[in-house]
C-alpha cells in the first residue's frame, strides 16, 4: 500500500502521521489502548489490516498498549532501529509500512516477547457476540 505523505496527512491527524509516517513515540500511559480490555481485534490505524488479537494483549507496565504476539509473524516486519543513541528491533506494518513500536524480549510466554506498541498506531474491532 502506497500513499504520498499529503496523502498520509489528510488521512491522519497529526499526532497519527508523527507516530505512523515518521517513527515517533506517544507519551507512556497517554495512550487510549493502553488499559484498554475489551475483547476484539486491534488493526493498523493506516491501512485496517489487523495485528493483534485482544487475547495477545497484557499490562507490561510499560505504559504502552503490549503484546506477546501479533496474529502471525506476516502481518509485521522488524527491522533493526539505531535512533535515539540505542539499538531496539522496530515494528511495522508489513502492509502499508506504518510504524508501530518496538519489541523486546522481555515478555511473557509463550512467546517470551513484548510488542510494545502506540496506541495512535492502532483502531480497534470490538468482537461481535
């Protein structure tokens, strides 16, 4: 998915193109996904594809929505991330490039990571009953 940043800007808010376009970072516990409980899907706020199952999602304390597996290893891409003077593996949407945040290997089983995600990276799908 191909889009030209004024495309990107007149899709998303500002806050929205800083964090998905550019690879900045929201403020930790400023997000709207970070206590967030209900039982859905969370999906690319660029492109709609989803990322995250709601039963992946735990409080890491880290003040950011996190993950222990995205819906597979093909919705993602990881790539090495040298900014800000540290060596992290970045996380984007495998669809439309969109940064989402980082992970670590500091999370729960059974996968071991965490999926450190902004929420203005993200919408949700609540689960249909």
């Amino acid at each position: 998915m191909k889009k030209t940043d004024s495309e990107w800007k007149s899709f998303l808010n500002d806050k929205e193109y800083q964090v998905t376009r550019r690879g900045a970072t929201e403020h930790p516990f400023s997000g709207k996904y970070n206590d967030h409980k209900e039982i859905g899907t969370y999906i690319c706020n660029c492109c709609k594809k989803p990322i995250f199952d709601s039963e992946a999602k735990y409080d890491s304390g880290s003040g950011w929505p996190s993950y222990y597996a995205p819906f597979n290893e093909q919705v993602v891409n990881i790539l090495r991330d040298s900014s800000h003077g540290m060596i992290r593996e970045e996380v984007k949407c495998s669809n439309c490039d969109a940064h989402l945040g980082h992970v670590f290997t500091d999370g729960p089983q059974p996968t071991g990571k965490r999926y450190c995600i902004n929420s203005l990276s993200l919408d949700f799908v609540l689960e249909e009953h």
